[in-house]
C-alpha cells in the first residue's frame, strides 16, 4: 500500500517526505505541507461535480476541503490498476467532542450554513423528491417482518429471540405508522412543493468530519456528498447525538435552535424529520445484523444492543413528542 501511494503522488507537483496512515486515507508530508490522499469512490465526473459543490461553500464562506489537482491538472489520479485517488488539503484540528454540548451546537450551526450554501444545489433536477425515503422504509418493514417469521418458526429460541418476540409487535406499530403517515404526506405534498427541501447533503455529517480549529469549523470528508432532502443531514447526526446522550430532551431542544439560528426549517422539513426519527431504526439496525449473521450461537454483543434499545424507548418516545411539538 505504501508503494501503490507512492506511485499516485508521482503524478502531484510536490515532493513527498513521509507517508503516514490515517483512518482509511493517507496523510502526507510534503514539500508544501500535508495533504490527505484517499481513494476516491465514484467517477471523473462525479469528482468534478464534488469539486465545483466545494468551490460554491467556500465562495459562501463555509470552510472546507480543497481538491488538489495532479500536475496534469487533472482531479483524479490513476494506480497500475486503474484505482482512483484524490488528494486534498490537510486540516489542523480536533473532532467535534460528542460529549461537550458546545461542540455539538457549533456543529448544528455550520451545518446550517453548510445547508444554506447548498440549498437548490446543481444536482437538484436528478432527485426523486421524498420517494426514496418511503422505499427505504417499506424494505425495512419487510425485513423485519422476516426475521419475525424466521423466530416465529423456530421451536427453541434463545435470549435475543425471545426478548425480540416480546417487543416485536410495539415497535413493528411504529414501522408501520412511519410507512402510513409518509404516504399520507407523499400523497398530499405536490412535486414542487418536495423539491423546495431539496439540495446538496453532506452525506455522512457525523462528530469525526467536524474539524475545529481556533475560531473556524471545518467540514471534511465529503465522499458520499449526494443531492436530497437537506434534513437527512439534520436526521442522522441529531439521531447518533440522542442515542450518546440517551435522547436527552434538552440537548435536543438546543441542538434544533442551534441550527435554526442560521436556516429556519418549514413544516414539511420538520414533518420528514421527525419520521426520520419516529421511525425505529436502531430496533430494525439490531434485527438485520441477527438475521444477517450467523445465528447458530447467540451474540452477546446483539443481546446488549437490543437490551439498550428497550431501555432508551421512554426517553425517545418524550423526545418524539418534543419534537412533534417543537416548531
């Protein structure tokens, strides 16, 4: 791996002094100072499309990555093997502390703005407007019904069958009433009106791609960058931060006027948030890795997670109805 890095650089107009591993890139010293080299997961096209929804944050003034260019002035740089590589600047920083609520409210923050400067973005006419949610969540419902069925047939079952048997039908309740009220919404939300939530998302907007350093918030990593409703952002890091904080409401509260200070969200916004957050997605996360692993002896790791999730379901179900009521 050290050599196949070598071998990309050569096509960069700097000098490499040390090659070091990071988590699932490369971080290199140079004779114009630290870059990150990392594979690059999509087209030439898809690369050029990164670059210009970087170029429009930074013209917003949002700090984030810059793409650096080889010296054919290309965006992308090819191994023996025709994998791709794009190199960017290094950041100087620390994470977002998940568990200081400073931190976490100056990334809902610049989220926002991030949100703002990408709101209506160039990849808008390629969307599916709120349909891809409904399939996600009706594949969802029928996993889970399938692992219902799979325990139901089994003449012995152990402890995480039974203790899922036992909580099935409640939260399987919640699934359904997710998948309903989403096509009440699809139904009675017109196309223009969907496409209005719309732009270019983070993708994976989490405490590890928000770098703080002094006065300044850097948002990185933005490989799985994708054009949907802006909300999913909101959706994915606020549901990660309550699982943390066992669905503190007051957290909550003040994460969701963070990032209001700077984008107000609609009533529709607020309406797909909270299905996203109604929706029992850590219930089904637990019973898809079950199904999906090899169940001729229990894990305890499995048992401990289900366990969590029922003890989490109070706190969750006040902070549904905090934000039902928020706006």
């Amino acid at each position: 791996m050290y050599n196949l890095s070598n071998q990309v650089l050569e096509q960069y107009p700097f000098d490499v002094e040390e090659v070091l591993k990071g988590r699932g890139a490369y971080i290199c010293k140079t004779n114009q100072g630290k870059i990150i080299l990392r594979e690059f997961p999509g087209s030439k096209e898809r690369a050029a499309a990164l670059e210009q929804i970087l170029l429009r944050l930074q013209e917003a003034g949002v700090d984030a990555d810059v793409i650096l260019h080889t010296a054919e002035g290309e965006l992308l740089a090819k191994d023996g093997e025709e994998t791709a590589y794009y190199a960017r600047n290094y950041i100087e920083g620390r994470e977002c502390d998940p568990k200081n609520r400073d931190d976490i409210l100056r990334a809902m923050e610049e989220m926002a703005a991030m949100h703002v400067a990408l709101h209506g973005s160039m990849e808008q006419e390629k969307c599916v407007p709120g349909e891809a949610f409904l399939g996600e969540v009706c594949k969802h419902n029928r996993e889970l019904r399938k692992v219902r069925n799979y325990i139901h047939g089994k003449h012995k079952k152990n402890a995480f069958e039974m203790m899922f048997m036992q909580h099935f039908d409640v939260f399987m309740s919640q699934a359904q009433a997710v998948e309903q009220r989403l096509e009440r919404w699809l139904a009675g939300a017109g196309e223009d009106r969907r496409k209005e939530m719309y732009g270019i998302c983070h993708g994976d907007y989490n405490q590890h791609n928000v770098l703080f350093a002094g006065k300044r918030t850097y948002l990185t990593n933005w490989e799985q960058a994708c054009c949907d409703m802006q909300v999913v952002d909101v959706a994915n890091f606020l549901r990660k931060l309550m699982e943390k904080h066992n669905f503190h409401v007051g957290l909550a509260s003040d994460m969701m006027r963070a990032y209001e200070k700077r984008r107000k969200l609609s009533a529709d916004e607020w309406e797909q948030l909270y299905l996203r957050m109604a929706y029992p997605e850590k219930f089904w996360k637990v019973a898809n890795h079950y199904f999906n692993s090899n169940k001729a002896w229990v894990s305890g790791r499995d048992i401990e997670k289900l366990r969590k999730v029922l003890e989490q379901e109070e706190k969750r179900q006040e902070f549904l109805r905090m934000l039902f009521n928020f706006e």
